[in-house]
C-alpha cells in the first residue's frame, strides 16, 4: 500500500536558482512619461494623443491604449482638437512642437530629460562651431530627435567602431561626440577611443550621455551573468536598452540570454536541464512582468530568488509644470 501511495506521489521539482538582477525594469524617464499619459487623461479626460509609444513596451502601451490614450506616429494623424498631445520619452525633432504650435494644439512633452541634455549639448556645440557626431542606431525615435535638433547633414551618425574608422570629418579639429542614451557601454567607449585616437581633439561630453539607468541595468547584469546557465531579459524588441542587455549578458559569461515580452512566450526547452537562471528587465518593462515570470518558473522548478543588487536609484523627475498639483493656500 505505501509503494503504492509513493508512486502516486508527484516527482519533486528540480531545484533552481533565480539571481534576479537590481536595478532593472523603469527608469526615472520612463516613470515620468507614464505618469504624463495617466495624469493627463485624469485632468483632461480621454482622449488624449501620444506621438510614437510613450516608451517601448507594449504591455505599458497596451494598458494606456485601455484608458484612452491614442498612439499616432505623426501629427498629421491628429484631428483638430482641444485634447491634448504628448511627445514620447524618446524625444521628438525641432520640427515637431513647431507644427504643434502651428496648429494651435496643446502639447505636452514627455522627452527624458537626459534625452534633452544631449539636445541642449547638441546645440551648444554646433553653435560653438563645432561638427557634431552622433554615437547611436539609426531609425531609432532618440537618434532622430537628436538629429532633428540641428540643420540637415549637421550631425554625422556613427553606429560602428568600423563607422569610426571611415569616418572623415570636415574639420578634425572642430569635431564634438554625443551618444544616444541607452547604448552599450562597452561599445560606446570602444566607439569613442576609436574617434579620440585619430581625432586627438574630439570634444566628449563632461558627463557621459549613456543614462545613469542604462548603465546600472548593464552593470547588475554583467555581476550576475556569469553565474547563469540561462538569462531573460524582459522587455520589447523595439526597446533598445532591452536589446543592449540581452548582449551585455552573452558577452559577459551567460551561455544563452533571451529577451521576453512576459511569460507567454517562455520556451521552456531553452530551460531544460538548468539550475541557475537570472532575469533583468528593460527600463521601460513594468516589475509585474518579472513576477509573472518567476511565478511560472515556480511552477515547473522548486525555485529559491536571490536578488543581486549593484546600485540604489532614488531618481525622480519634475512632470510638466500643466500637471503638477499646485500647492494648497
């Protein structure tokens, strides 16, 4: 009777160790972009337009689309309204809030505000004279609202250290660098020794213009990836630090890295036979996509979270001046 009963018994789960990466998931942008929507749709009422995904994640997206948001990827899109328009966090060309306010439409931007230093730099500098070089991908909503903030051909873009290579500047002596925000580390310093060696005089920015955000997210993962039979990396295949981080883990001693919307889209024959598994999140994937996630490998696996924290975030920025309460008399 007790073979019996022990054969009916289920088999125990196999053990494994979750090393779930901190910080990871928003960024202090992103918060602030996401807070511009629902606030916005709280004052105002829906509907309320956003040029391009507020940030990109589709779940984040999907959940604002549910409360009234309208995602257009043009103004031209937009009927004439009162309702309001926001600018996505990635930030937008010149061009943009100047056909804004040609149509009298009421915008609120939404851009970074890290996005925005690089614009002001980008400026400064060009105005100084300089010749300006964009670090980043092309296509991307950041590299075009960065290159929309100057004259056409003012900015030359550079993807590559081969881009580095071949590249030939009208003046070598007047040439400044400014990165997109949410590239890889690694590469980007290997982008800007490549420049600074044949261009001895390039001007880098006193600060690096790599967000504080993506390079923590970086950071937590390479202090955990070499411990990792498998990672995940939770986020969108349009969000560009989601992507730098599925690389920074490969690179940084994991075997194989995945990038995942949610939990629907585990396969679960890339997990077959491990025992040590970390999970990150892009700067724009909400922490209730993690826990999904976890909670269905607690169902296959018997296992045990430990959380590696490599830097505290306290950062917060001010929303526009339209949606903060105002102080009471």
């Amino acid at each position: 009777m007790d073979a019996e009963f022990q054969s009916l018994r289920p088999a125990p789960l196999p053990p494994l160790t979750i090393y779930l990466a901190a910080p990871r998931g928003f960024c202090a942008g992103v918060d602030r972009a996401i807070q511009i929507v629902e606030l916005a749709l709280a004052k105002y009422g829906a509907p309320v337009y956003v040029r391009h995904e507020i940030v990109h994640n589709r779940y984040v997206v999907e959940n604002l689309r549910a409360k009234g948001a309208v995602f257009v990827e043009a103004l031209s899109e937009i009927p004439d309204t009162d309702a309001p328009v926001i600018f996505s966090a990635h930030g937008v060309p010149k061009a943009v809030p100047e056909a804004a306010k040609k149509r009298q439409m009421f915008y609120l931007d939404a851009t970074c505000p890290l996005v925005s230093k690089v614009h002001v730099e980008a400026q400064r500098q060009f105005l100084a004279g300089y010749e300006i070089v964009l670090i980043g991908h092309a296509d991307h909503p950041e590299v075009i609202g960065t290159m929309g903030q100057l004259p056409e051909g003012a900015v030359a873009l550079i993807e590559t250290v081969e881009d580095a290579e071949r590249f030939q500047p009208k003046n070598a002596e007047k040439l400044a660098c400014i990165t997109q925000t949410t590239l890889s580390v690694d590469d980007t310093r290997d982008i800007v020794a490549t420049l600074k060696t044949r261009f001895p005089a390039l001007l880098t920015p006193a600060k690096d213009d790599i967000c504080y955000a993506t390079t923590n997210r970086q950071d937590a993962v390479k202090s955990i990836a070499p411990n990792c039979e498998r990672m995940i990396v939770v986020g969108s295949p349009n969000s560009s630090n989601s992507q730098r981080l599925v690389e920074v883990a490969e690179r940084a001693g994991c075997p194989q890295a995945v990038l995942l919307q949610g939990a629907g889209e585990i396969d679960w024959a890339m997990f077959e036979g491990i025992s040590s598994l970390g999970i990150t999140a892009g700067a724009s994937a909400p922490e209730i996509l993690v826990d999904e996630i976890i909670d269905a490998f607690r169902g296959r696996f018997d296992a045990t979270v430990k959380t590696v924290t490599t830097a505290e975030e306290n950062i917060a920025f001010k929303l526009p001046r339209e949606l903060r309460e105002e102080p009471a008399l």
